[in-house]
C-alpha cells in the first residue's frame, strides 16, 4: 500500500470547500466571511510553512534545531493560552507559558525517553509531533482553566469576600473557584478520551494509517498519545489554576481584586 | 477595661491600587472593649474602604494594626478575622438552607475549636423573631432582610469580639432592620467578655441608637464628632453624595 500522492491542484480542489462555510454566512448574515478567508489563507500558510520547515529539521536532524523549534511552539502555545476570557490580570502570560512549558515537556520527555525511547534523545521525526499534539491539547486545558477561575472569582466575590471576612485562609476561600476551574480545563480532553475511536478517529491514527501502517500498530500509539496527553492537560490545568490563585490572593489571606481586569480596559492603558 | 484597645489602628492609610488615588488618608484609631462607634459621611467617603482596612480584607499603603497590643501578623489573620467580624452590606449567602450557611464556618480551620449548635442558632433566630422554621429555610427564598439576618447569625453564633458593620440594614425594610438591631445589642450585652462594635450608618437616628462615640469620615478623612448627630449632617451627606460618588474606594463600585 502507498500514499496517493496529492499535487497543490487537489489541495486547491479541497480549499474550494470553504466556499460552502462562506455561503452559509452569507445566507444566515453570520458576518464571518471576512473571519473565514483569514482563517483559511493562515491554514494553507501556516501548514505550507511548517512542511518545510519540518522537511528541512528531519533532514538536518541536529538537537541544536530541534530544540529551539520546540521552544518557539511551547512559546506560541503559550501566549496563545492566555488570551482567553474577558477579564485578565497582569502575569498572566507568565503563567500561562510556565504551565504549558513544565507539563508540556515533562510528560513529553516521560513518553519520548520511558514509553516510546526514541535515538537520539531529540529525534525530530517523534519529538516534533508528539510534544506538539500535547502543546496543542495543554493549551486548551490552561486556556480555559485559567479563564474558568477569572471568571468564578469575579461572579463569586461576594462569596469569597465572606468567607475570608469569616477567618478562611486563602486557599479556603479560593478553593471551589479553583476546583471548578480545573474541572473545566480537563473536561475536554475526558469527553475526547470517552468518544476516541467510536465517534473520532484521531489525527495521527489516521495519518498512521494512511501512510500504510498496521491499524493495530498505530492504535497502539494512539493510546500512548491519548495518555500523554491527559497527563500533560490535567498537570498543565492544575499548574495554571494554582499561579493564578497565587497572583489573586497574597499571603495575608487577601483577595486582590484589583488586579482583575477586563481585558478591554488594559488594552487601553 | 483595660487601657489596652481591642483594636488599635495606627495611621493605616490605603490608595487606589490602579489609579493611585488616596482613599484613606493616615488614620489613627483605637477602639476599646464596651465602645459603640458609629461613623457617618457621604456615600464614596472613604467609610467602607476603612472597614475592610480594619478586617485586614485589603492590603494597607502604611500602618498597621494591632489586636489586644500586638501587631496583627500574616499567620494570625484568620484568627483575628474570626475575632474582629465584619459584615457586609449585601449578604453573601450560599447555596442550600439557612441551617447549610451557619455550618458554613465551622468548615473552616480557624474554627476546629467549636461545634455547630443549632439550639444555639435558633435562639439566635428567635430573638430576630424568626421561628426555629427558618433555619430550614432555602437561601433562593430569603427575602433581603431575612438574608442579612441569616448573615449576621451567621456571625453571632461564633460570638466574635468586635463587629464592624457596614450599612448592614441600608436597603432593608424597617422590621428587618430592628431585627438587625436587635440581635447587635443581645450580642454587645452578653457576659463579661469584651465586645465593641463599629457601625456605619446613613441614617442618623439609627447612628444615635447603635452608638456612643461618633465619626464622620469625609473625603478619607476620619474625625471625631464631638456633638450627637443631628438631622444637619444627613442633609449635607446627600448634598455631597452625588459629587462622591465618582471617586469611589472601589468597594461599592464593583457590587
């Protein structure tokens, strides 16, 4: 079994397919259109860009390039956490990037190095994709953990003002927004862990397939991946939540709701 | 009484943390075992932005406070919290019956010491002319009053040293607000054990009955009113009300 191999006309073929969510926003004034073709020119240039760019690092294969190429997606992935949500606060970015770097690369070093013990240890073929899909699952975690926990404090304040005017410590106080929060940034990755493989055939899986491998084989690393990625979005959640709590609340069991902004209003300063 | 205040604020000031802004000037202020101050002054004047100064719940530009002589340390926070009780204007009330609120507390580590005791609360309830019925109650169906009665037991029952009272029956009707009364003075005549409050008032009569020594506080500044308050000070309040308003503590503006 080979790859059909696909020109540029036959990609060209598919994009003529955003035409459909083009009229749908039209015909239903959805006034995305505009939104539309940005997103789908960033597709085909993101994509394009990153073929060669992967083509180019699998074919230096040095871990002087590799390396900081995973630097800059843990980067990427981390501004791109922190813009969520209505409301923010100053280090938030800070915190975002920190937890998605920390999980992101240890659970990627745990299933590079312990499960898979890829050679050498930056081996781009496997390190690229795989720390990249758990970057890509982190960031949803973070982004929403952090933006469930801004917003539970704000509609809470009354409530968390209570409880420390009653003698609760900090963490006594921040606990149920915080607990939510987490919830709320694991939940994505359990309904995808619930439905893999019976409603979705995962990316990877498919493209395994595609490129001739055993199904069997490749479910086998679709599981790996599947864990990787619970691991690094529940520790990525968690860590988030927990920087954010310590920005919000100081050590004299204060909550510091000042430093909760609506992101508009820090944009015009 | 000892000559050694309950709580002893010493020139504690506090800006807006965003706009630099002084909202209460270096204020000094002790308050003593068996004292009943009431403060008044135009809405914006700075009153709750010295409450909570007072509680600790805000961080402080400078000064600092002490309880019973000492300087009140990070660790000792939650205790002296539990000691010195703050209520606020709006209620906070949790999900759940009243009964679920008033346990509240002793979920709380600050409180290990001490067990939920529902003769307790209903007594308390009772003297707010509330039947035992009420502790059963759901927290969606509580009227306002009923909720800022629920808080305050909420409080009382952990019978704390000092109450600081934030317009606790500003939107209240005029039952509620006895009730309100009512419950402050049982707690402030109970036993030998210390107690002051510090009550902040719209309503001058109210300041009057709840009440000693008297403040006003105007523009962040705290001063002793030597006269009892008379109808004059409500009339000016409200004259300066409206021009108050825009600088705000931040408190009042976010609720």
């Amino acid at each position: 079994m080979s790859l059909q191999n696909l020109s540029l006309w036959d990609v060209a073929l598919a994009a003529l397919l955003i035409v459909v969510n083009g009229a749908l926003s039209v015909a239903l004034k959805l006034d995305l259109a505009r939104k539309l073709a940005w997103a789908a020119v960033r597709t085909v240039v993101q994509l394009l860009a990153i073929g060669y760019v992967l083509g180019w690092v699998f074919q230096y294969d040095r871990w002087f390039v590799v390396l900081p190429l995973m630097v800059v997606m843990t980067l990427i992935a981390g501004f791109a956490g922190a813009q969520r949500g209505t409301r923010t606060y100053a280090g938030q970015r800070e915190d975002s990037v920190l937890s998605i770097w920390a999980s992101s690369w240890l659970v990627a070093a745990v299933g590079l190095f312990i499960v898979i013990r890829i050679h050498p240890w930056y081996e781009p073929q496997y390190a690229i994709p795989i720390l990249g899909m758990i970057l890509g699952n982190t960031l949803t975690g973070v982004s929403l953990g952090i933006e469930r926990m801004t917003e539970e404090l704000t509609a809470r304040r009354d409530r968390v003002d209570m409880a420390l005017a009653l003698g609760a410590t900090r963490w006594e106080a921040a606990q149920e927004p915080a607990r939510q929060a987490v919830r709320a940034g694991m939940i994505p990755t359990l309904n995808q862990m619930a439905v893999v493989g019976v409603v979705s055939l995962p990316g990877m899986m498919t493209g395994q397939v595609l490129a001739g491998q055993s199904p069997l084989l490749a479910v086998r690393y679709q599981i790996v991946i599947m864990f990787l990625i619970a691991a690094a979005s529940a520790l990525g959640t968690v860590g988030a939540v927990l920087l954010t709590y310590r920005r919000l609340f100081s050590a004299e069991h204060r909550f510091l709701a000042s430093r909760l902004v609506e992101r508009a209003t820090l944009a015009r300063r | 009484m000892t000559d050694i205040p309950l709580v002893d604020a010493k020139d504690i000031a506090r800006r807006d943390p965003l706009t630099g802004q002084m909202l209460l000037q270096p204020t000094r202020f002790a308050l003593h075992a068996g004292d009943r101050v009431a403060i008044t002054g135009p809405s914006g004047s700075g009153k709750s932005v010295f409450m909570r100064a007072l509680a600790l719940l805000d961080p402080l530009d400078s000064g600092h406070i002490s309880w019973h002589g000492k300087r009140v340390e990070r660790t000792a926070i939650p205790r002296y919290r539990r000691n010195v009780a703050y209520i606020r204007q709006r209620p906070a009330i949790l999900d759940g019956t009243v009964e679920d609120n008033l346990r509240y507390p002793f979920t709380l580590k600050a409180y290990r010491d001490v067990r939920f005791d529902r003769a307790r609360a209903a007594s308390l309830a009772a003297e707010a002319g509330r039947g035992e019925s009420f502790l059963d109650k759901r927290a969606s169906e509580l009227s306002g009053g009923e909720a800022q009665i629920a808080a305050l037991i909420r409080v009382l029952q952990l019978a704390p040293e000092v109450l600081l009272l934030d317009e606790p029956t500003a939107s209240l009707d005029p039952e509620s607000s006895r009730a309100i009364e009512g419950l402050v003075h049982a707690w402030f005549d109970v036993g030998d054990a210390p107690r002051a409050s510090v009550w902040v008032s719209h309503d001058p009569a109210q300041a009057r009955r709840m009440s000693q020594r008297h403040l006003t506080m105007r523009a962040g500044v705290l001063d002793e009113q030597a006269a009892p308050f008379e109808a004059a000070p409500c009339a000016r309040e409200i004259a300066g009300g409206g021009a108050a308003t825009t600088r705000d503590g931040g408190q009042e503006r976010t609720q």
